[in-house]
C-alpha cells in the first residue's frame, strides 16, 4: 500500500485517505481538506489577479450556472 506525505504538514497517510491531485507531471498530496484549502489559499496569493481571475471568472459562473440547474430540477412541479 502506497504512502504519501502531505506537502503542508508532512503528515504521512496510506492510499485512499487524503486528496491526491494529479496536475500535469506533479502529484500533490494533502492529508486533510484543510491543509488542500490552505494550498489553493498559498497558491491565490503567489499567482498574479491579472493572469488567474479569467479562469476563476470561468469557473465560478460555470459553478453558479450548475447550482441554479440543480435547483431548477429540486423544485416542486404542481
């Protein structure tokens, strides 16, 4: 059984515990939800807004739009 190491607190934990993100060649592994969210958080501050905030614009209209549809199908047809 495979074992990673979290790449923010060095905590070591087996396969099929954790996040594994496969980006590209890396592999970056995070044994919790919370040290993954401080990652993306270290991550938003190093990138540029100017090079970044287009696929955010993206992504985040893309998830509003997925939330409205589901919530079209949840409501009550009379």
């Amino acid at each position: 059984m495979s074992k990673y190491i979290c790449l923010i607190c060095g905590r070591k934990f087996p396969q099929g515990q954790g996040i594994i993100i496969k980006y590209g060649r890396l592999e970056l592994a995070f044994h919790s939800n919370r040290c993954a969210s401080k990652f993306l958080r270290l991550l938003l501050e190093r990138i540029p807004p100017e090079e970044a905030e287009g696929y955010v614009k993206r992504l985040r209209d893309e998830l509003i739009e997925a939330i409205k549809e589901k919530m079209k199908l949840k409501q009550k047809r009379i």
